[in-house]
C-alpha cells in the first residue's frame, strides 16, 4: 500500500473518532469545528514521506532567494563606508577639481592655502593632492594617480592598509598600492616621468579598488622639476581640504581667498570664474562626513530590478506551483475519499492543502536560513575576489518574511484552484484516461475563455512594449511580460504537444495516454520549467550580449602594425618638432611609410569651425591619396570606392548612423561654427567603407582626399596626426621607451594594445549562476517526484504483463517531450528580448551564445536523464504484486 493509502485510510479512521466536543459528525456543525478538522486532516496529511520530498525545490528556492539578497549587498557600500573611502578619519572636504591645478614644483598656492587654515584656526587642516596623468616607465605607456599627504598620521585608516615597510614620510618616499601589478617592492627605486626617481619605502592594500596608486611622502610635488611640464603638458596636481569639519565657513573662505590669489594674472576660463565668484563655487565643492553617511551606494538589487526583485518573487511562486502540481492527482484523490465518507468538501479539500502550506513554509524557512549561511560564504569569496570590502547585510528579516509570505500566498492560491478543479469531480473516482475530466463543464469553460482573454492581453502588450524598450532593465520588465504572456499559453502547447505524440506502438501510445489523463500536473511542471529554463537560459543571453556590446564598445588605439604621432593634447593634433626628432633619432621608425591625416575643422580650440555630413555631427578626415587611405584603415580599396575618392567622393564608414546605401548614393556636406550653419556643399558621391575600429577614429564618420575638401573649400588643419604603418610591435615599444627616456609624455606616441576582457556585472553573473542552480533542481525535482508518484499507475502496468524497461522508457519519454517543449519556450523567452534589445538601442550586439546555451540544456536534459533512471531503476514487479 503506497503513502497516499495510508494517509487516506488513517483520515477514514480519524473521521469517525469523537471530535473536540465529544460529537462523532465528521464534518462538524459549526465553522470552527470544520475548521479543527481540516487542520487536524492536514497534520495526519502531513506525515506523506512523498509530500515531504516534493518540496525540496521549495527548499532550494529558497535558499537561492536570500543567498542572492546578501551577496547582492554585498556588492554596494554603505554611506559610512563611502565616507570612510572618501574622507578618512576627517569630517569634511573642500576643493575646486581642475580648476585649480597645480604644475610641477609649485607650492606657491600650498603654501599660501596652509598659512590662511591656520590664520582661520582650522589646525587640524591637512591638504592632499591628486595628480592622475603620472606615467611611469614602461611599455605599452600608462598613467597612474598619485597622492600625496602626510600618510604617517594615517589619514584614511579603513582604505588604506600598509603591508610592507613603512609610509612615506619625506619628500621623494613613495608606497605603491597593488605592488603586484608595479612590482617594485619596499627599499627599491621606482623611475616615473622619465626620470624622475622615488624611492620605494612601503606597498600598501588599497581595500576600495583594485587600481595603482602612488602614495607620495608630503611635499613631493614641490620637489618636482618644474621643466616637465615641458614633455608633460598636461601633468598638474589638484588638491582638497580635509579637516574635522568645524567652522566650515571658515575653511571655505580661506580656500576661496588662496584660489583667487592663484587665480591673479592668469588668463584661463577657470581663473577667471574664481576671480568673479570665488567662494560660491568654492562652497559648492564642500562634503561632510553627515552627508555621505546619509547617502549610501544605490543597491544592485534597486538598480537591478531582475536581478533579484523579480526572481525573489517567481521563484518562491513558481517552486510552489510545482509542489501542487506535483501532488495535485494524489490530493484530488484524497479529497473524493474523504467527501465520499461525509467530509464536507471544503474542509476536505483544505487538508492536503494545508498539509502542502505548511510543509512549503517550513522547507522555505529552512532554505532561508540555509541561504544566509551560503550567502555569507559568496559574501566572503566576493569580496575576496574583487578586492574590495563588502556592503553591510542587514535587515534580514524584510526578504525572509516577504519570502514566507510569496509561499503562502501562492500556496493558499493553488489549494483554492485545486478545490475549484475538483468539484465536478467529487463523485467519481479519476480515471488514468479520462482526457479533459472538466474541459465540457461551464465553470472549466468559463475560466478557458477568462484565460485566452489574459493570453491576449498579455501579448499584446509584450508587442506594444517591444516598441518602447530603450534600456537593458525595460528589456528585463519585457521579459517579464513575455513570461506572463507564455504561461497563459502553456495549456494550448501542452494540447499541441499531446497531437503531435504519435501513437504507433504500445510504448508511444501509453506515453500520450498518461500525460492526457494527468494534464494538470504535466502543464504544472511544463509552466515551472519553462519559467526556469527561460529565465537562465535569458540571463545567459542577456550577459553574453552586454560582453559582446563591452567588446565591440572597446577599440585599440591603433590597428596592429600601426604607430599614430599625435600631439600631447589630443591625438586629432599633429607632433611637436620635438617628439618628431625623439622619433627619427630612435630608428625604430626608418623606411615606414608615413601618412598625415588631417581633419577637417580649423585648429581654433574654442569655436572651430568644422564639415560633418547633414544631419550629423561626426568630424571628417582628409587624406593625399587612396593609398594613404588604404594605410589609415589597414586594407585595400576596392575599384568603386577608389572611383568614388577619385571622382569628389566621400568614403563613409559602415558603421556610421545613416551609412549610405543604395546604386548611387549622395550626402551633402555642411560647415558649422558652433550651432550655426556656414554654408552647405553640393550633393557629393558617397559608399559605405568597411573599417575595423580604433581609437583615433572615433568620433569620425568617413574620409575623403584632400584635393577635394580644397576644392570645396571645407575648414582643414594646416598639418595633422601622422601614422606609420608596418611597425613591428617590438619596434613600436621601442619608440615608446625612446620617447620615456627623453622625458617626453609617452601617451602621444599610440601603439597597438588589445583592450582589456570585458567583465560582466557581478549582479547579474551572480544571479544568471542562481537561476542555472535552480533550474537544474527543479528539473531533478520535478523528475524523480513525478516518478515516485506515477510509481504505482506504472506498478499496475508491470503487473498486468508490460515489461519493466517499458515503464521506464515511459517515464523518459514523458520527461523529454516535456523538457523538449519547456526548453522551446524557454529560448523565446530568452531569445526575443535580446533581440529587441539590440534592434531598439544603438550600439547594442545582438550576441545569442548558443554553445553556452546547448552546454546548459546538454546539462539540464543530462540531470532529467540521470533522476529518471535512477527513480525507474527501483521500479519492481513485487511493488505491482503489493499495490
């Protein structure tokens, strides 16, 4: 005798028992007395060993659930923590950014700046300066920032962590954070700016970022040569106040007063803003501890809706839903027992499900403990990995009740539709081939015509919203509706699938049979896997378009085999004379060709005028001749867009906004000052061009040859950057070295670097991982629970003659069509709001990773193979002979 036997004939003994009042009725006279018994039928109910193990999805949902909400916090600081990173053991800050910056070996304003502190009693006062243009010596060429304070007072205690040496003290010290990447430990010297050398006296942790920065020794700055500036151009320091903050308005003024004084018989925008109205722009800089302890870091679960929000409420719901469609044929059958021995059916249908209610509940509770813990660990390894500290968790309790409450809700929702489907039922026994048991009857028609009206409704408005989807989280809520609107369908599928089952065979046909008969629970389990699969299978998509878009939205500088000599300013300006000579003196340039691009704009930095094409505001590039076309993009042209060149053309990059296409197409040049439009040219022959990004072209939309903006009389640069193509990489390096060594800004001499490996957000890795979790147990759950309850129907067969490697090959059959099918739906899910996404957002790479997706469904279909084996394996002619 199986479980559900024994459950159903304890109830049938417990019924005739005295009840609470010494009465014998079974059903009770009053409603706390139905009441009382249905809850004591949902205890004895809940003895079910089966029932028990169905809800280990509920358990696994979960622990995903809180596991997700605290390694999610994890990822976001609190305002304390911001201010420690931010202010250190101070109270507040002042500054004025690049407004006031500061040359090598100035420490005029410094100076100035810390007589007026003391003048205005502010004595715990302390100035750090930032520089974030210091490059150090190596190749490829790259800056770093530099800091400088007095590190021995131990200005920032919680960012910082010294771990070997000493901090700097004098000027000339330096302590280096992430000493793995400069690898110059403590007593070495570190050569930066071409010569200037700091000697090494500490390496430090920076707890807040993974980033190298070079802690000066104060009054390093000051030290400085002020010639670099010469072959730094842009080098300069900026720097803030931090002190307690007591008397704010008195700090304020004497920073304001030293940046007016700086500010005198200077000619900049910046200078002269300051002489105006120093202090209100001054004052608008200032930060206390108060006002960022009351502002933490936006969360990734507020700034990812999907990330958790939304699993935190499917996943309980769908885990639930499953639970009871599980058990759904097994709690219709307990219930006609008990009506047919008296029981009214209301409280006989609140049995099992309250037995279900209160399983799930305790199944969601553990999980949720069982999630903190595992979320503290993820906690831990997070930080660990990204080098960083972890956000505070706390309120725990807001997502283990909101967590209960989805459980119950859902399962109170599931207990009343389940009562609802059996009341036209009660008098019957189920048969294992009746169809539609309820299709034909008014209620069963009504709710089919209430839900083809919401299936719809629902996909109309996931047609309407693809039109307005503009954003990576409007695609989520897209996803969402889509969802929605896939549920609504699954009985329409589930009948599709059952026509296209053939019958030919026992086998075959005792597959279609079965799946007809238990419809409910099949379309359960088809919806929560569906649920499942798409949302794993969309986040997998989701991340690899956001990778694809990142590497697509990441140029090198250069192309390979190219060298751009650009000026210090920008790489749209030509060499200086000096860079020139660094360059030809080096060698590593002789006999390569070299090409000068210009731009077609004038050199007038505040007003240029330049010709974009209409409607555009992309710049333009002119070169000599097709050849020097040929060698700016790295490959060959072919006759007709040589033609176009030749005959007064323009060369429009493919990926451009409005490429031209077309037989003959044409654009039309205008000249712009600003916003205003100078004149407009002719209509001009154009083709789109094929070119491989890079850097230095950014910006621009196409090229043409000089002779012709000449002749249209468009703005031009009187000399541009130059690129020299076919350099060897070992060559190119080489010249970078040369141009460090004569103590030059290396930065303008571009060579070819591969970018860097995009790098997912953590939010959504972290809940993509979740998600493929879940859907893994819920297909092992949903397999071997709907194998241990169909274990007596197939017990029956095996008795009646039908060999036991049938029965098994039934069961697998039902799992893969129902798997097949739930992974169909589940890749429109996850499919059809990336592709909107990528057609509705420029920029965006519609990147579908169907290896990754087949290594998942391989896995998933795998798990389903695995549990159903193993569960069909103990199926044994002697459970027939004792069923």
């Amino acid at each position: 005798m199986t479980s559900t036997d024994n459950d159903t004939g304890a109830q049938a003994r417990m019924t005739h028992q005295p009840g609470a009042h010494g009465r014998t009725t079974p059903a009770g006279t009053t409603y706390d007395g139905q009441l009382r018994l249905a809850l004591r039928l949902a205890r004895r109910l809940a003895r079910s060993r089966a029932l028990a193990r169905s809800v280990a999805l509920v358990f696994v949902a979960a622990l995903l659930v809180m596991a997700m909400f605290v390694t999610l916090r994890t990822l976001s600081l609190s305002g304390d923590q911001v201010a420690d990173n931010e202010l250190g053991r101070y109270g507040a800050k002042v500054g004025y950014g690049s407004g006031v910056s500061l040359l090598p070996g100035d420490d005029t304003f410094v100076t100035d700046l810390r007589s007026r502190l003391r003048a205005a009693g502010a004595t715990d006062a302390d100035v750090v300066l930032s520089a974030t243009d210091v490059q150090l010596n190596t190749t490829p060429a790259r800056n770093v920032t530099a800091l400088e304070t007095d590190w021995t007072s131990r200005p920032y205690p919680e960012r910082y962590e010294l771990l070997s040496g000493r901090w700097p003290s004098r000027p000339g010290e330096v302590a280096v954070t992430e000493p793995g990447d400069v690898r110059t430990p403590a007593g070495k010297t570190l050569t930066v700016l071409g010569d200037v050398r700091l000697k090494v006296v500490g390496t430090v942790d920076d707890r807040s970022a993974d980033s190298t920065n070079l802690l000066l020794g104060a009054g390093t700055w000051a030290t400085l040569d002020p010639s670099l500036s010469e072959g730094f151009p842009v080098l300069a320091a900026q720097m803030d106040v931090v002190w307690s903050g007591e008397r704010p308005e008195a700090v304020v003024d004497a920073f304001a007063g030293a940046a007016r004084a700086w500010a005198k018989g200077r000619d900049s925008e910046e200078a002269a803003a300051l002489r105006r109205d120093g202090r209100t722009a001054v004052a608008a800089t200032l930060v206390t501890r108060e006002q960022l302890s009351s502002r933490p870091q936006k969360t990734w679960i507020e700034k990812t809706p999907a990330g958790y929000t939304v699993p935190s409420l499917l996943v309980p719901t769908a885990a639930v839903a499953l639970v009871f469609g599980l058990n759904g044929r097994r709690f219709r059958r307990t219930t006609t027992t008990l009506v047919s021995l008296g029981v009214p059916r209301t409280t006989a249908a609140a049995g099992p499900a309250l037995a279900a209610v209160a399983w799930s509940l305790a199944a969601a509770g553990c999980g949720a403990v069982a999630g903190v813990v595992v979320g503290m660990g993820a906690r831990l390894l997070v930080s660990h990995l990204r080098d960083r500290p972890a956000g505070p968790v706390d309120d725990l309790a807001t997502p283990a009740l909101r967590l209960l409450a989805v459980v119950l809700v859902t399962g109170l929702v599931a207990g009343a539709v389940l009562a609802r489907t059996g009341r036209g039922s009660a008098a019957r026994s189920p048969r294992a081939d009746d169809d539609t048991p309820q299709a034909d009857r008014p209620s069963g028609r009504r709710a089919r015509d209430a839900r083809h009206l919401l299936a719809v409704a629902a996909w109309c408005a996931t047609a309407v919203y693809a039109t307005r989807v503009d954003s990576p989280a409007q695609a989520m809520v897209l996803t969402g509706i889509l969802i929605g609107a896939v549920l609504l369908t699954i009985p329409e599928v589930f009948a599709g699938l059952l026509k296209l089952l053939p019958e030919g065979g026992p086998r075959r046909r005792l597959v279609r049979r079965q799946l007809a008969a238990d419809r409910a629970r099949a379309c359960a389990a088809l919806a929560v896997l569906t649920v499942l699969l798409g949302a794993s299978l969309g986040y997998v998509t989701l991340l690899d378009t956001l990778i694809r878009t990142v590497e697509k939205q990441s140029y090198p500088a250069v192309l390979p085999g190219q060298v751009l000599l650009a000026g210090h300013q920008s790489d749209t300006y030509p060499p200086g004379k000096a860079l020139l000579r660094t360059a030809d003196a080096s060698g590593a340039l002789d006999g390569r060709p070299r090409t000068e691009v210009r731009y077609l704009m004038t050199d007038d930095l505040d007003n240029p005028r330049m010709a974009s094409r209409e409607g555009d505001d992309g710049s333009l590039l002119a070169a000599d001749t097709p050849q020097d076309v040929e060698r700016l993009i790295g490959h060959r042209l072919d006759s007709a867009q040589t033609s176009v060149l030749r005959d007064g053309g323009l060369l429009v990059w493919s990926h451009a906004t409005d490429a031209p296409i077309g037989s003959d197409p044409r654009v039309r040049l205008v000249v712009r000052e600003g916003d205003k439009v100078l004149g407009r040219t002719a209509d001009l022959p154009a083709t789109a061009l094929d070119v491989d990004p890079a850097e230095w072209r950014a910006g621009s939309d196409g090229i043409m040859l000089r002779s012709t903006a000449t002749a249209l009389d468009l703005p031009m640069q009187p000399h541009g950057p130059v690129m020299v193509t076919g350099v060897p990489d070992a060559k190119a390096h080489a010249l970078q070295q040369a141009v460090i060594n004569a103590g030059m800004d290396a930065g303008a001499v571009l060579i070819h670097v591969e970018p860097d490996d995009p790098v997912p957000p953590a939010a959504l890795l972290a809940t993509a991982v979740g998600l493929v979790v879940l859907a893994l147990a819920a297909v092992l759950a949903a397999t071997r629970s709907q194998t241990r309850i169909l274990r007596r129907y197939l017990a029956r067969l095996i008795a009646v003659g039908i060999p036991p490697r049938w029965a098994r090959q039934v069961l697998l059959c039902q799992h893969g069509a129902l798997i097949a099918v739930s992974t169909l739906l589940g890749l429109v899910i996850a499919v059809l709001p990336t592709v909107v996404l990528a057609a509705r957002i420029s920029g965006f790479v519609l990147s579908v990773p169907w290896w990754q997706l087949g290594v998942l469904a391989a896995a998933i279909y795998l798990a389903a193979l695995l549990a159903a084996v193993h569960s069909a394996h103990r199926l044994r002619v002697t459970e027939a002979r004792s069923a």
